[in-house]
C-alpha cells in the first residue's frame, strides 16, 4: 500500500472517531446561532444566558408546556412541571424556587425559567455536554 493510500486509510478511520466534547459543543453553538455574548464561564461551569436560550428553542422548534406542581400559601415555594418537545423527543422536568435558591420575589416566575432553561439545554444536547443555563441558580450571574 503506498502512503498516499495509509494516509487517506488513516484519514478515514479518524473520521469514524466520536466527536470530542468540544468538537460536539461548537458544533451546538453554531446550529443555535450562539454568539460569545451568549454564553460566560463561571467557576467550573459554562453558562448559556436567557437570550442564549431563547435562541435555542427559537433555533430547534421546541415547544414548551408548564404545570403548577406545587405553591405554598405565602408563595415563598414553587415547583414547576415543564414538558418539552423537539422533533420526537419528548422529555419532562421541573423549575423550582425557594427562600434558599431565589433572592427576587418573583418565584413563580423563576420556577418557570428554570424549567425552560433545563427543558431547552436537555433537549438541545447542551446539558449532556455540561453547559447550563444562568437561570437555573442565583450563583450563575455574571
């Protein structure tokens, strides 16, 4: 076999290799339209802001439905149930906010955006790969 023929024999069996997490990442970024300015490092963590995720389920079609799972009297506590659908898949999870995760006043509403944020990431392959949304905890503001 000349080198010619290894070197391409090679080429092709590196093509069989499964991508690498960063390989698998960019490729998300760029099939969600992410731009640097959608996305921080925190700590450990890669963050994807709100309009990154707005971007993502704008990018996949995904469609998103919430239940009230739970809310205290004093609205203090809220869990939400979020069902969310791309393509075939459809997967469930919730959103909480309590006095002990959530500073605003507004937990309802923070319940939901963290369960879009998981929804959306799980889906879109993102959560797999260790990215998470900057809703999801007080701790992940720039």
């Amino acid at each position: 076999m000349s080198e010619k023929e290894k070197t391409k024999e090679a080429v092709q069996e590196v093509k069989k290799l499964p991508e690498t997490r960063k390989e698998i990442l960019r490729r998300l970024f760029l099939a969600n339209n992410l731009v640097a300015e959608d996305v921080f490092k925190h700590a450990h963590y890669t963050i994807i802001t709100r309009q990154g995720i707005d971007k993502i389920q704008a990018a996949q079609s995904i469609e998103i439905r919430y239940e009230l799972a739970h809310l205290s009297e004093d609205h203090s506590h809220c869990l939400i149930k979020a069902f969310g659908k791309m393509g075939d898949k459809i997967i469930e999870t919730y959103g909480e906010a309590t006095p002990k995760n959530n500073k605003n006043a507004y937990t309802v509403a923070m319940a939901e955006k963290r369960a879009m944020s998981r929804i959306v990431l799980k889906l879109s392959g993102f959560y797999a790969n260790g990215i998470f949304g900057e809703d999801e905890s007080d701790d992940f503001k720039r």
